[in-house]
C-alpha cells in the first residue's frame, strides 16, 4: 500500500488526505473498527460529538501503540453548544472523551443560521481559542455554504482551514469549492459515494470495470485527485481495507471529468440553510 499525501492546510498544519470516517457507527463497534483501520494504515480518524463515539475513539487510539502525533483526530461542536461558554465546556468534553490533551481539528458542525439569532460568528471567535491556546492545532467549519464563509472572512480575524460538506458525485459543490479555494479553505468530503448511491452508476461502474477497482475505490480515487479530503466510513473489517488500497491506480482525466459530470445537485443530508437539529 502507498502512502497517504497529506494536504498542507493554510495555517502550515498538514492533514493526511485520507481517513476513516465514525459517522452512524455505533459506539459498540467503534473501537473495533477503529483499531481494523489503523492496523490498515488510516491516520486520520474524523468523529464528532454528536456521533457519541469519541469515547471509544480515543479508546482505540489509546490501544493502538501508535505514537499521539502519528494520528490525526478531528471532532466537532454539538448543535446544541454554539453559545461561548456552552463551547468552552463541550471542548473540554471532547478532550476528555478522547484522552487526549489536543485535537488536531476542530470544527463547528452546521452553521445553523436560523438558531442563535443567526450568530455562528461568536461561536467561530471561541473557536479561536482553543486554537491560539493550542489545545486545537486547527479549527474549521462543516456544512458552511458560501455566503456563511463569507460572514467569517469579513468578521474574523482566523479563516476556517477546513470546510467539510457533503460532496459526492451527484452533488459537486462547484460554487462552496470554489470560494474555498480562492480563499485557501481546504474541502473535506462526507458521503464521499452518496451512500452508495452512485455505485450503479454506469459511468463509475464501467471507469471501474476498465481500472480492476470496485467502484467505491474509483469514486475514492476521483475525490483524492481533485483534492478532496475524504474519509468513508465502514464496520466491516473487509470494506474498510478495500477503502484505502486506492493510491495504486490514477485516473485519467477524461475519466475524472466524466465523473465530475455526473453533478445532480443531489444532497443525501440536509441542506445546511435550513438544518436547525439540536439533538436531545
């Protein structure tokens, strides 16, 4: 297996540029599959607090023998912490949870702009702390449309290094890529295959029959060479061994704008303008 590129994100920190993904994984089974992807070569494991498994991640990290600063930790703020001093104490939280006295990436969620009176600019500035006390190495957003980035970069001094939207290739997100990229913000994919929705795809399928790759590691493939941070995620020990045996093979870029091609504008999640969720 070839070793994962890391992304050098705009405050010089580097993340690898392919990871594991806990999203809807139950934390019974979270250690466990965690510990079958670093064994697998993952360095980069992307939790969250709403996931309820940052527990059972530090757990795994913690038993892994690997060595702290050889793992990448990303978490995010619950919906329900957005007020400072509620971020404040839900940070520590997740520090706890971990076990571990830094995260390499933190992000606000959603923006839920119609919470809050619409102030997710407080929430980002305390973010900013963590990240000059150095308890956060970097700090970004998740599911933050252009114009919301746009509030951050006129109101703030720190940019997000980070936007992790949902992004596949039935939903591209040309216009939130291309504001991120003029302004330095690196795009994380989550449902990086639509979940599993574009697999059938005849051009996938067919670009992957040509490759001798599944078509997940084809659709895999098509997020690295665009640049995309990406994490899928699975239980099953098989599937998240296939995941990352994907920097053997290239794409041709007939085949990458193909698949770029299939852009439907089809969202999986919820739309970030109007998502309002605080869990219970």
């Amino acid at each position: 297996m070839s070793a994962v590129p890391d992304v050098m994100l705009n405050n010089g920190q580097q993340i690898p540029q392919f990871g594991f993904g806990v999203f809807q994984v139950k934390p019974a089974d979270t250690a466990k599959a965690v510990t079958t992807a670093l064994q697998a070569g993952y360095r980069h494991i992307d939790t969250a607090q709403m996931y309820g498994n940052e527990k059972e991640v530090g757990e795994a990290i913690g038993k892994s023998g690997l060595d702290r600063a050889d793992v990448f930790v990303t978490s995010k703020l619950n919906n329900g912490f957005h007020r400072p001093d509620d971020a404040r104490r839900a940070f520590d939280d997740s520090l706890d949870a971990l076990g571990i006295d830094y995260i390499d990436l933190f992000l606000i969620h959603w923006p839920l702009p119609t919470r809050y009176d619409g102030d997710y600019v407080s929430t980002w500035q305390t973010l900013g702390e963590f990240y000059r006390a150095g308890r956060a190495r970097s700090i970004g957003v998740s599911n933050f449309q252009p114009h919301h980035l746009r509030r951050l970069h006129t109101e703030c001094e720190i940019p997000p290094a980070v936007n992790q939207i949902e992004l596949h290739p039935y939903l591209t997100q040309d216009d939130v890529r291309a504001f991120c990229g003029e302004h330095q913000i690196a795009i994380e994919a989550w449902s990086p295959i639509a979940q599993g929705l574009v697999l059938d795809d005849p051009t996938i399928v067919s670009i992957a029959s040509g490759a001798g790759k599944s078509p997940a590691q084809v659709v895999l493939r098509w997020h690295i060479e665009r640049g995309d941070i990406v994490f899928p995620k699975s239980v099953t020990a098989a599937r998240i061994r296939e995941n990352i045996d994907i920097f053997d093979f290239e794409l041709s870029g007939q085949d990458t704008e193909a698949i770029t091609a299939l852009n439907r504008n089809l969202r999986t999640g919820p739309d970030p303008d109007t998502f309002d969720m605080i869990p219970d």
